[in-house]
C-alpha cells in the first residue's frame, strides 16, 4: 500500500472510530464521564481530550505544521481509545468496537451498499 493511500486509511479510520466513541459516550449520564477512574488521565473526559490533542497534532503533521511529534502520533489515539472502551465496561456501558478490521469491513461493505451506519 502507498504511503498516500495508508495516511488516507488511517484518516478516514481515525474519524470514524471517533464518531463511534462519541457516540458511545454521548449515551452515559455526565457523572460517568467526570467519575474519578484508574486511567492514566483520571477520567474519561480528560482521556477524550487527550485523544483530540493527539488528533490536532497529526493535524499538523499532514499540512505540515510543526508540532514535536512523530507519526505514531495516529496509532497513539487507538490506543487511548482502548483505554476509554476498557473503562465503559467497568461502568457497566458496552463500546461500540473500534478496530481497524471493522472500519474496513464498514468500508467495503458503504462500497458494496452504499452508506451505511455504525456496527
């Protein structure tokens, strides 16, 4: 895969398992996302923030503003969106799945039928 198409995947990745975890959160109570947790940011929302800072540095990193970080940027916020569904169990609230062999499922399948919703 070219390294334009793999950026573009990874993009179109990231915004979608995004808009899934917003989701997902947007049907908890407020209190659980401001709940006191042991996660590395403490709580959910501070987890989520981080996750978007993240998302403004590879921002800068494609439009070629400076930012101090590397590529890894992107892989980074996957992970802090692991530790976001890992901690809606605990609630107890199911995520919705955010892998990368979903969303090219999903892709292929908006290919296939046309647009489709989250699953």
């Amino acid at each position: 895969m070219s390294a334009l198409r793999n950026i573009r995947l990874l993009t179109r990745y990231s915004a979608w398992a995004n808009s899934l975890l917003h989701l997902s959160l947007g049907e908890l109570p407020a209190a659980e996302l401001t709940k006191p947790r042991q996660i590395v940011f403490g709580n959910l929302i501070r987890t989520l923030n981080h996750v978007y800072t993240i998302d403004l540095v590879w921002q800068a990193h494609l439009v070629g503003r400076a930012h101090g970080f590397t590529t890894r940027t992107l892989h980074h916020t996957t992970y802090h969106r692991g530790h976001i569904a890992a901690t809606m169990y605990q609630i107890p609230a199911p995520p919705l799945t955010t892998d990368l062999p979903v969303f090219q499922r999903n892709a292929a399948l908006q290919t296939e039928r046309g647009p489709c919703g989250p699953s």
